[in-house]
C-alpha cells in the first residue's frame, strides 16, 4: 500500500468521476455545483479511556453528502487512514449507489481514525459509544442510518444502537442497519454485499460470455464482502485462485479450498499457517495482475492506477470494494477491453438490504431470508441492465454510466426540490 504522503486523494477521484458525467447529462451548472458539494461535515475529537488508565484523544468524522431522495445511508470505518477527504469521497459515493439502485437514501460516511487491530474489545466499546454520542444529534432513523465499514462490524452496530437509545430514553432500531439479528438485524444483512458483488459479477458474465463454472476467479480482501462474494463463486463452481488480506494473500492456479482458507483467516487471524499451506504466497500487487477472469477487488481505495492497469491480466472487474479503480485506470482499462463493473453498481447489495433491514425496523416486521434474497436479486439485476443500457447507448463506460444514472436521479430530486427560502 502506498504511504499517506503519496496516497492518491479519494475526494480528487470521486469528484473527477463526477465530473466526466455531469458533462454528459448536461445538468444546470447550478444543480450540478450544488450535488457536488457536501451538505454537512461534522468533526469531532474525543477522549476514550484506554486499559491501562490512560486517556487518549481520537478524531471522528460524520460526512452527509446529499439528503435530497432520502435520509442519509453510510458505513462507519475504523482505520488508520481515515481522514475529512476519504469520508467526503465515501459518502458520494453513496448518494449515487442509493439513487443508481434507486432507494429513497441519501449518502452519507462516517470514520474513527483509529488502529483498530491494536485496541482491545473494551477500548472499541469505549471508542464507539463516545463517538456516537459525539455525532448522535446529527444521525437517526429519518436523517442519517450509520452501518459496518472497514473493522467495523455488528457488534459494533449494536453499541451504536445501544447509545444512541439510551441518549433517546427508548430503543431505536432504525438507528443503524448491519445489527446483529438479536437487535433488529437483518437476515441476509452480512451476506448481502458479497452476495450483491456476486449477482452483479454473474450478469456481467453472461454479458462478456464467461462462463461462471471453471472461472478462475482472484479476490484482494477477504473480509465481509471480499469472504463472502469468495464463498459464492465456490459453490457457483468457478475457482477461486487468489485471496488476500492486509497482509498480503495466496495463490493456487489449480484453485483455493475457500472455506479452509477463510476457516484459517477466522481462527489465526492468517490466510496461510506453516503446516497448512494450501497455496503460494503472494503480495496484495501481485494478486491484482495475476492471470484470472473475474478480478473482484474489495479492500481499500486507489488499487488500481495508471501504475498497474496496463499489467492487469484479466476480462471482467466488479469492484467490491470503494473507490478501487482511478480515473486513469478506468481509461486503460476501457481501451483495454476490459469490462469493470463500478462500485456504485456491483457493491450496492449492502445498501439495498440495509433498506430492507431499516424498512423492518420501521414498520417493525421480520422479513424471510427468501424474501430478502428475492427483492435483493431483482434489484441487482434491474440495476445492471438500467447501467448496461445507458453504457450501449452512450458509448460510455459502465462506471460513467452508472454514474450518468445515480447523477441524473439525484439532480432530478434537487431540482424538484427547489432552493428554501
Ligand atoms: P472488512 O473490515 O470486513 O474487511 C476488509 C478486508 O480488507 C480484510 O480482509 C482486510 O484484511 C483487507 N485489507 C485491509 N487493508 C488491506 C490492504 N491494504 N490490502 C489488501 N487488503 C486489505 O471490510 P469490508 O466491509 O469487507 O469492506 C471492504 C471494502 O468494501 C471497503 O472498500 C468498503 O468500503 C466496501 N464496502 C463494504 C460494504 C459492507 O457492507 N461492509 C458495502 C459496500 C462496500
């Protein structure tokens, strides 16, 4: 991974992307300067009680890019690297994945910069519930829903929660979605952004005439969405030939035992222990240019640059993760042939069934998994064809298309809308 000080800014990324539409669709300059700007940006820094008796001062964001179709909807990330630009970067992003799926949401993010894998069970606890004290008057069921980033899971969701009711005096289901099912979780809430990557990935298959069984198939993260979208390509019966982690991942051209080697990840905290080595070992670098046909990165931001797009080996991308790919990339990798389905489309799964979970918690129902996985596959597909379209009649790339999608519609919202006073 590159260094803070040569780390491409993911605000630069999200904002150019946005611009290489905007030109497109013609907007108003008004509207179209007006959704390019954040509508609220909350900074706080806070104490938290470390084991050892000491305090420590940690800095926390909340970021509300646009609320015009809806509340605002975005994860909560924990990382070293979180900073006010990666935050902004992630909550447009989710403006546009809320509208190209087309869910009344708007998009926000959230972020504790933080180093996660070194604090203890209870310093997270302590870390979580002063920081949604810290932003509880900005979030809620009809204004901003929080869900699990980067390190941040359900548990962490349930102390938000639990925070956030106790600040309300009653319990607040809506609060956050990604709970665990004992709080008003979800079914298919853990699985849905994998399940969502792989759904997309399968259409875009069929498209580019792959077939999915026998498809070597390489994945960078193996965490909530690189594990699960992993664990469906193997019982789908393609190969799962490369996974990594932040440490870096292994390969095995004849295809991974994916259950063992999350099964692995689940108990050592490792891809590979010396006794039960099931591949080669390789760097997060190598995995992304190895020879494959389904490249599915889902890790960080900026994996893909103009750096290693002309060395990428294979035919078809759908990005899990945020952000993977830079404007300069998507260009080579467009003359290249090769076909990337955009974050704000192929990770969209996760937003979609954090609707559904919010949607529950509303009207306090419980949902079947089937119903679940029957909305989630219709709207995945619907959303592909809607993006694939534009992309054929636009002669545009599927990220500028998405893009053209999710713009469009929030621009339409805005300026129906209007300007108070
Ligand atoms: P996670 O914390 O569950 O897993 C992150 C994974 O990335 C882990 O396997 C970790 O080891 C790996 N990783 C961390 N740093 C890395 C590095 N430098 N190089 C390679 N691997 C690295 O997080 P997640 O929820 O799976 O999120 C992954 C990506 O997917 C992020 O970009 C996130 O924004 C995006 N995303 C997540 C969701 C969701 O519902 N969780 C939804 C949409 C998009």
């Amino acid at each position: 991974m590159p260094n803070k000080i040569d780390r491409i800014n993911p605000w630069d990324v999200a904002t150019r992307q946005m611009d290489i539409a905007v030109e497109r669709l013609k907007l108003d300059p008004g509207v179209s300067e007006k959704i390019k700007q954040t509508k609220r940006e909350l900074i706080v820094h806070f104490p938290v009680e470390m084991d050892d008796g000491s305090v420590k001062i940690f800095t926390g964001y909340r970021v509300q890019h646009n609320m015009a179709r809806g509340p605002g909807k975005g994860g909560i990330r924990y990382h070293p690297d979180v900073d006010l630009d990666e935050v902004r970067a992630l909550a447009m992003w989710m403006t546009w994945k809320a509208a190209v799926v087309n869910i009344p949401f708007g998009g926000a993010k959230g972020g504790v910069q933080c180093d996660p894998k070194s604090m203890s069970l209870q310093e997270l606890e302590n870390m979580t519930r002063r920081f949604t004290w810290e932003i509880a008057f900005i979030i809620g069921p009809d204004q901003d829903i929080p869900a699990p980033d980067v390190y941040t899971n359900p548990q962490v969701m349930a102390w938000i929660m639990d925070t956030y009711s106790i600040l309300k005096g009653y319990t607040v289901h809506g609060v956050v979605t990604g709970k665990p099912l004992e709080l008003g979780g979800s079914l298919g809430r853990f699985e849905a952004t994998g399940k969502g990557v792989f759904i997309i990935a399968q259409e875009a298959a069929r498209h580019s005439d792959i077939p999915i069984e026998g498809a070597r198939v390489a994945v960078q993260g193996c965490g909530n969405v690189g594990g699960i979208a992993a664990q469906y390509f193997d019982r789908a019966g393609a190969k799962v030939i490369a996974i990594s982690d932040s440490r870096g991942g292994i390969y095995n051209k004849k295809g991974l035992n994916v259950s063992d080697v999350l099964d692995c990840k689940k108990r050592y905290s490792c891809l590979i222990t010396p006794e039960g080595r099931a591949g080669e070992e390789i760097t997060n670098e190598e995995l992304l240019e190895i020879d494959c046909d389904i490249l599915i990165p889902s890790a960080l931001e900026n994996q893909i640059t103009q750096k290693n797009a002309p060395k990428i080996k294979t035919k078809l991308i759908a990005e899990g993760a945020n952000g993977p790919t830079t404007p300069e990339a998507d260009k080579i990798l467009y003359d290249r042939g090769i076909f990337v389905v955009p974050d704000i489309l192929a990770n969209a799964g996760g937003v979609t069934v954090s609707y559904f979970e919010w949607v529950q918690n509303l009207q306090e129902l419980i949902w079947s998994e089937e119903e679940i996985s029957v909305r989630l596959t219709r709207i995945m597909k619907r959303s592909f064809e809607e993006v694939l379209t534009i992309s054929q009649r636009e002669k545009v790339d599927m990220r500028t298309a998405a893009l053209m999608l999710g713009i469009g519609r929030v621009a339409a919202a805005t300026k129906l809308r209007g300007i108070y006073p």
